[in-house]
C-alpha cells in the first residue's frame, strides 16, 4: 500500500554550504627541496643579491651565533663562504640598495653571558666581498624591521637596550651616510614583518610586549604618515616577508604555512604548506620564485606559484543515497575542473576527478551517515586555481522514499518515472545546472527480452515536471 504526497518542489536531503572564511586557499603552486645550506642557521638574514642569495648570521643548530656569510648560485646550484661580518649578530635586519647588503642593528654577544643590542650598520659589497662600517642608527634597535622605498632604507620598531618597545622610525640615506628621523607608527611594534609595495612599506602584526598584533599599518614616505589600513586574519609575531608580483608572503613562526596578501584588494590566502616547519627562517625571491631559507636547519625550500585562473565560485554540495551531487559556478577562462574530498573540514583534500567538464559532478559511491568535505579548482593551459569555497553534505539511504516523477515535454508528451528520493535529486541537480543535453533514466521494469530500457529526456524539451513522493511501507 502507497501513500502519495503531492509537492511542487523536492528539496534535497542534505544540503550545507560551508565558507572557507576570508581565508581562501590561493592557486595551486608547488614546493621542491633546495640544496641545503653548509650550516643550519635560526633566524638568519636572507636577501637576493643579483641573482644570487646571501644568508647571513643567525644561530646554528648548537644554538652558537654566527658571523658566517654564505651565498647560493643558482646555476650551479652550489652555496659557498663568503666573508664574515666583523662579529657574530643575530635579530638584525637587512636591506639591499644599489646591490650592497646593509646588516643594520640586532644583537651581539657580550663579554659576559649576556647580549648587548647595538645601533651599528654594517656594509657588505658581493662585487669586491668585503665589509665596511657605516654610520650607526640614532636609537639601538633589535627584533626590528627595515625596508626600502627610492633607495632610502627605514628602520621601524622593534626593542630598544632592556627589551623597551619602540615605535620610532629613521630613515638611512646611503649616498650621505646619514640617518634622519621620520613619522613613528601608532604603536609600538616588535617581532614584525614589512613589505614595500607601490613605494609604500606595509608593517604586519608583531607583538607590542602587552599582546599580540593583528593590524597592518601602512607607511607613504612621500607623506611621511602612517595609517591602519588592514587586519591579519590572526594576531602573530615573529614574522618574515617577501614580495611577489605585488603579493607579499608572509612566513609564521613554527610553522608550514605561507600566508599570501593582497594588498590592493585585501585579500588574504594560503599557498600549499610547506614540507617543514620552520622557526624564524629567512625568506626572498629569485628568479620568480620564493625561497624560504634555514629556521633551525640548513634546508632549503622554494616555491613556484600555480596559474592565476580564477577560483570557482559558489560550490553546493547535495546529499543523496550514497553519493553527493557538487554543483559551482562556471569559470571564464577553465577548461575543466579538478574535485577534491576531505572527511575533516579544512582538509586535507584528496583527489576525487580530474579533467571535469561542466560545472556539476556526482561523488559515488559513498557511506551514508558520514559528512564529506569538497573544495574544486578550475584548470586551464596555465595551470590550477585556487580552491573554491569548501562544501559539505552527507549522504543518507532514501530506501523508504520514492517519488513519481512525471516529466512534460513541450510536445506534449508525458513520461512518468517511479524513482528513488536520490534520483529525482540527481534529475533536480542536472536540470538545474545543464550540465550535459540530456538526461538518462535507466528502466528496470517490463524489460521483457529487452537486455535494458533506457529514456534520454533532452534538457530544452521539457516544458515543467512534477514530483509526487511518498514512502514505501515496510
């Protein structure tokens, strides 16, 4: 015996859009190991150097300062010695302008066991691998930033001598060998990172010894002013940048994840982790690529970021009998789509289907009762994209819901089908996104010698159609 619901609309079992939050994943680039360094360094200074790397300083897996200086070369893919800075140094920092690398301020050793924090300015010139003193900052900083606009370099924050805050800022003039104070931000700010972008330097989070910061204050030298122009999607410190095609990649502490800003349409991403955890390593660009450099070791990791197509928009995921119907909006420039599915939220995501063409796809078979997690990409000839938005269902048993599904085409010929709950999902899904011309009903009733009965009902022949549920008894 059948009881029969009339409805207008079935709507699906399961549905559930879940946001990835402001913080998308970016496009799909990919991590290789670099020739290691000859020491492990924490903490290092790092800077390219035209078309080679330099690191400098830091402390090595014993934890003992250095004063070493090693340079990479990328077309032997060899890292070599160069001349030592006159003292070992630690939470300095560095700038490169008219291709000399100024080391400017930190830490060194004392004659005790102690440190001393220090103003000084050392010069290294790559051309003849030599070092000179300059002109030593009017404040002692350490756990500060430095950064370079029309080859004036400014150093921002950090610690004064007994670990004082600072928010003051001067500015070092290498063709007069002279500092001049500039506008202080509007807080103090140590353990942070800056990033010049448009001539203008970008500070991120860091720490102000009360609590952690999340704000990016933004600097224009040509107005000499500071402004809060952004949030971090979190408060962190111990931050190093680098810059990349008008992206600045930020690198956390302890950890494997590059955050990557956009700073004109402040937008925050993740590229992929990378193979290790890092602490304080040092990070720059070369040859289009990132190099993330030591933090506690001598490894070496370089990226090289994914395609620029956009990210599909919008993705749903709808649950059925054992399958999951994912539906997005279409990508201009893709030629296809990858699917990709994590049981935990976030993921990791695992590949479903590759070379997808639409914007629709059924993921079966499946367990009924666990939730499944979707992000997708769009691909084209340059690459992947960025995840979409991730998308959850989970799929449940319909076995005690059936619907008569009857279909009106534009002749006016009607076509009823006795079909599972997920079967009319599955029609709703296609019908609603077009993702192919038609539609197939595979008959399993008055086959007769028939090996299989199959309906294909074409998409733009169907002028309306009603659903009719009800449940089987048991």
């Amino acid at each position: 015996m059948k009881k029969i619901f009339s409805l207008l609309l079935i709507m699906a079992m399961v549905f559930t859009i879940v946001p990835m939050g402001a913080l998308a994943a970016d496009s799909g680039g990919t991590w290789e190991i670099g020739t290691p360094m000859n020491i492990g360094r924490h903490d290092p200074g790092v800077v390219e150097v035209q078309g080679k790397i330099y690191a400098i300083g830091g402390r090595n897996s014993t934890n003992s300062w250095q004063y070493t200086v090693e340079m990479y070369d990328p077309a032997s893919d060899t890292w070599e010695f160069k001349a030592s800075m006159p003292k070992p140094k630690q939470n300095f920092a560095l700038s490169v302008v008219n291709n000399k690398i100024y080391v400017i301020g930190g830490h060194i050793p004392d004659d005790g066991v102690g440190l001393d924090a220090v103003s000084t300015v050392e010069m290294y010139d790559p051309s003849t691998n030599t070092w000179t003193t300059k002109a030593s900052m009017s404040t002692v900083r350490t756990y500060f930033s430095t950064a370079v606009v029309n080859d004036k370099i400014y150093a921002i924050g950090g610690y004064r001598d007994g670990l004082e805050p600072l928010s003051s800022v001067e500015m070092y003039d290498p063709d007069t060998n002279t500092w001049t104070t500039k506008a202080s931000m509007s807080s103090n700010r140590t353990q942070f990172a800056t990033a010049v972008i448009d001539n203008k330097i970008y500070a991120f989070g860091g720490y102000d010894q009360i609590s952690l910061l999340d704000t990016i204050e933004v600097y224009d030298p040509q107005n000499n002013a500071w402004i809060i122009s952004d949030t971090m999607q979190q408060a962190e410190y111990q931050l190093e940048a680098t810059v990349l095609n008008d992206n600045v990649y930020i690198a956390q502490r302890s950890s494997k994840s590059i955050l990557k800003y956009d700073p004109f349409k402040k937008l925050w991403s993740t590229i992929p982790s990378m193979n290790f955890a890092r602490s304080q390593p040092g990070i720059t660009v070369l040859n289009d690529k990132i190099y993330v450099v030591g933090g506690s070791d001598d490894i070496v990791e370089i990226y090289t970021p994914g395609s620029d197509v956009d990210a599909p928009l919008n993705l749903t995921a709808t649950g059925g009998d054992a399958k999951v119907m994912l539906n997005w909006n279409e990508v201009t420039d893709a030629d296809t789509y990858n699917v990709y599915r994590s049981l935990t939220s976030g993921g990791p995501y695992t590949s479903v289907a590759t070379n997808v063409y639409g914007t629709s796809y059924v993921d079966s078979p499946l367990t009924n009762g666990t939730t499944y997690y979707y992000v997708v990409t769009a691909v084209n000839e340059n690459g992947e994209s960025a995840y979409s938005n991730e998308a959850s269902a989970t799929p449940q048993s319909d076995d005690n819901n059936r619907a008569i599904l009857t279909i009106i085409l534009n002749s006016g010929l009607v076509k009823e089908y006795d079909v599972s709950m997920s079967e009319v999902n599955t029609f709703m899904t296609w019908y609603e996104s077009k993702s192919s011309l038609f539609y197939k009903f595979d008959k399993d009733y008055n086959l007769g010698s028939d090996i299989s009965r199959t309906d294909y009902v074409v998409h733009d022949m169907i002028e309306l159609f009603e659903v009719r549920e009800y449940k089987v008894s048991e």
